[in-house]
C-alpha cells in the first residue's frame, strides 16, 4: 500500500509540475520503460530506459526517474549529489544506445530536476 501510495503520490505531482508534463508528453520516438540488451563496457547488459524521446530541436533525450525523497533543507545540494550518483548509469544507457544528444534526471516527488 506504501509503495502504491508513493507511486501515485508521484505521478500526481509530475502531472502538476511543468517539467513532469514535459518528459511524459507527446514526444517523437518516445517511449517508456525501453528494454533493451547490448555490449556495453565490456560485457552484456540488460537495460531498462525510464523515458527515451526526441524533443522539438530533434535532440534524443535519455531521462531516468527517481523517486528518492530529501528531508530537511539544501534540496539543491541532494539533486546535485543524485546527478554524481547516477551519471555513469545516464552515461551507460547513452553508450548502449549510441544515439544520445542530453540526458536528465527528474525527481517527481521534488519538483527536481539534472540535466547529466
């Protein structure tokens, strides 16, 4: 119930934040939840994309949600923190992908957002 609870918690909030509108809307080539397997980094990955999609200057974004909360304040120095944190897996959907202009991280439950 928790995690039900904190996924529509999450899914109300993207809704009602402009950023959130922008990664879920009508995108070229979006897609969700991408599945994909390839040679990266030496070995043989299976690899789940949250957001994938080309934005109106054509650019193929690469974005990854994460539903990590932050209590108290410097909600700033937490997101730039999480960018350190998941730049090498932004960076490893890129490689395995080939095709990859800007990746983001977008953090529902905190109106955040990283550009990696």
């Amino acid at each position: 119930d928790a995690a039900v609870g904190r996924v529509l918690t999450a899914l109300r909030q993207a809704l009602a934040d402009p950023r959130g509108r922008w990664v879920l809307g009508p995108h070229p080539e979006a897609a969700a939840e991408f599945r994909l397997t390839a040679h990266v980094d030496g070995a043989v990955r299976r690899l789940v994309v949250d957001r994938l999609f080309r934005d109106g200057d054509g650019a193929r974004w690469v974005v990854d949600y994460k539903t990590s909360a932050h209590q108290g304040a410097d909600v700033d120095a937490f997101l730039d923190r999480e960018r350190a944190r998941y730049a090498e897996q932004l960076a490893r959907y890129a490689r395995a992908l080939g095709d990859v202009d800007r990746r983001g991280l977008y953090f529902p439950l905190l109106a955040g957002w990283r550009e990696a």
